[in-house]
C-alpha cells in the first residue's frame, strides 16, 4: 500500500518528539529563570501555530507563574502599547517568513524589545531576530502542520513546566505515548473514515486540555476532506451550538484521564440520545453507553496538560485516511501556502 507524504510526517512524530526533548528539556531550569525576570507573557502565531499556543496553555496555567495572553500575530499590534521590556512575547511560525510574524517582530526589535522565536527554519527570518530560538526539528514538512503543531506544542509545554523534576517522566513518555498510539487507534479509525464519507458537518468536542486538541484537529479536517468540522469545548457546544444537533450528525468527543473520560461518556449519552453518532477518543477506557467499536483509545498520558499529544494523532490520522478514501489530494493544497504571506495582486487568494 502506498502512503501519502501525511501520512508519513504523521509516524514521524515519535523521533521529532524525541528531538525536543533531546534538545530542550534540559534547559527546563533555564527557561524558567528568563520567565521568572518578566512580567508579562504573550504567546502568538496563526492558524497551527496558534493552537499549539491555545494546546499549551494548560501547562502554563497549572505549572508557571507567568500566566500567558495567547493571541494571534495580526492583532497583536493591539497589545504593542503595553509591551516593554519586562514583556516576553513568543512568536511560533513554522516558516519564520509568515507576513504578520516579521511586521511586528520587525517592530518590536526596532523598539529594542527582545523576544523569543519557535521556527522550523533556522535561517529564517523570525530565527535571524530572535534572541532565543527554538528550533522544530521537524524536518521538510509536505502536508498539514502535524509534526510542527506537536513539537510547537511540546516545546511550549517544556517552557512553562519543563523544570519541575516530578514531570520528567511524564516528558519523557512522549515519544512512546505517540508510537503507542499509532499503533492502537488504526482500525477504529477506519470504520469512522468510512462513515464520515458522505457527511458534510462534524464536531470535535473536547475535555479538559484536549478542547484546544479538538480546535487544531477540526483545521486538518477542514484542510484535507473539505467537510466542514467545528471544534469547541464540550462546555462551549453545551452553551448555543447544541441547537444544531440532528440525527445522524457525526460528532468526535476527546477526553484524557478518568474524570474526564466519565464526563465525557455522560455528555455522550446525552448526544446520542438526540440522534448523534458518537465517537469517543480516549486514553482511559471505562463502560458506557458509547460501543467499544465507537471508541478510539489511544495510549496513556502520565499528566493531563501533556496528553494531547496523544489525542491528536487519531484526528491526524482521520483528516489523511478521509481525504484519502474520498479521492482527494492529500499532500496539496488548492489555496494554501506553506509560508503565508501578503496577497498578491493576480494571485486567487
């Protein structure tokens, strides 16, 4: 069977996961006395690059002082006022080149505000101005960000708890957690590709950390199979959007740990209830109404902030297995850039 070049980037992950860790885990300590000198954090990127901020914002929360603004990089001249030099702005670009990242680092370094750049590219643009760069490790990327979503992610993770020596463990999972996964979720994922084939809604509702895992996965489900895919929190699709719901409407719940795999299955219930096709995505496995075959496990993660790494790849894999079945073309993109930048006049987006 010949796999597509997604396909491929998405089994990659366990050694870029590697990588990171490798090269960054052991300046946890380090990362954490910059932080401890500043008094703000902004967090800032577009599309991918943004959710691994909104995915990472868990650990933040719960481990660093610093409580982070996540924003994206075209607003953030809002904030430009109040950033100064006891600020710390991070901006994740895959390319480094994208047009909203080199406008306001181009600003802020003309201002002589040091800041922080994630890039897959050393010699970009965001790495040349940066006064700390972390790279990617990610390698050519063809497809959909998956591989620099996760080390973006992980990376910030390693930021804001990186230091603390309880977590170390858990860190270093990673890479297994994600070959783990890998090899578990396949089959179940089939027969939700298969069923998703003539639909035209889905959402993605997740638990915990794993609403931000849902977001970033319903961008790929968007991206690849051109259904469109709304990703929230359970909360958030509870307060408005359930209005929507229909019978038959195919809907993908994500849920870490048994707390919130139990919430979970009671919201599931609900759902199903009314005519939605559940589908649950989990690394705890506990008898519910949801059918073992309308269950995606995936491996085991050590602590909660952490597990969307895990929880996404399922969402990777469906996007690629989706677009896949449906003929389309997985490795291209009709109106995407690699590297977003300003319209071009003649260009058709």
């Amino acid at each position: 069977m010949k796999h597509t070049a997604m396909w491929q980037e998405i089994q990659d992950q366990p050694e870029v996961a590697q990588k990171i860790l490798d090269a960054y885990l052991p300046k946890g300590e380090y990362f954490r006395d910059l932080l401890q000198g500043k008094k703000q954090l902004v967090l800032t990127g577009i599309g991918a690059s943004l959710y691994a901020c909104h995915m990472a914002r868990y650990a933040f929360l719960k481990y660093c002082s610093l409580k982070p603004q996540i924003i994206q990089s075209d607003e953030l001249h809002y904030l430009l006022p109040s950033i100064d030099k006891d600020t710390l702005v991070i901006f994740i670009s895959q390319s480094g080149e994208s047009y909203e990242t080199k406008v306001v680092g181009k600003e802020l370094k003309e201002r002589g505000i040091a800041f922080w750049g994630i890039t897959n590219d050393p010699g970009s643009t965001l790495a040349e101005n940066a006064s700390e760069v972390m790279l990617l490790h990610s390698g050519r990327e063809i497809s959909s960000a998956t591989k620099t979503n996760m080390a973006s992610f992980l990376i910030l993770s390693i930021i804001a708890a990186g230091y603390r020596p309880e977590l170390k463990e858990a860190f270093l999972e990673i890479p297994d957690t994600i070959r783990s996964t890998l090899t578990l979720c396949p089959e179940a994922l089939e027969r939700l590709a298969d069923a998703l084939l003539p639909c035209m809604n889905l959402y993605l509702l997740g638990m915990g950390a794993n609403a931000a895992t849902a977001i970033e996965g319903a961008l790929m489900m968007k991206e690849k199979t051109f259904i469109h895919t709304s990703g929230s929190s359970v909360s958030d699709f509870r307060h408005g959007t359930v209005e929507v719901i229909e019978e038959g409407l195919p809907a993908v719940l994500l849920a870490s740990g048994e707390e919130y795999t139990r919430t979970a299955l009671e919201h599931g219930e609900y759902l199903q209830n009314a005519g939605v096709a559940v589908t649950l995505v989990t690394d705890t496995p506990i008898d519910g109404c949801i059918p073992p075959e309308h269950v995606i496990p995936v491996a085991k993660s050590r602590e909660e902030c952490l597990s969307p790494a895990a929880l996404l790849i399922p969402l990777q894999l469906l996007a690629e297995r989706v677009a896949d079945k449906k003929g389309l073309d997985v490795d291209g993109f009709r109106y995407l850039s690699k590297v977003v930048g300003d319209y071009k006049k003649g260009e058709k987006a």
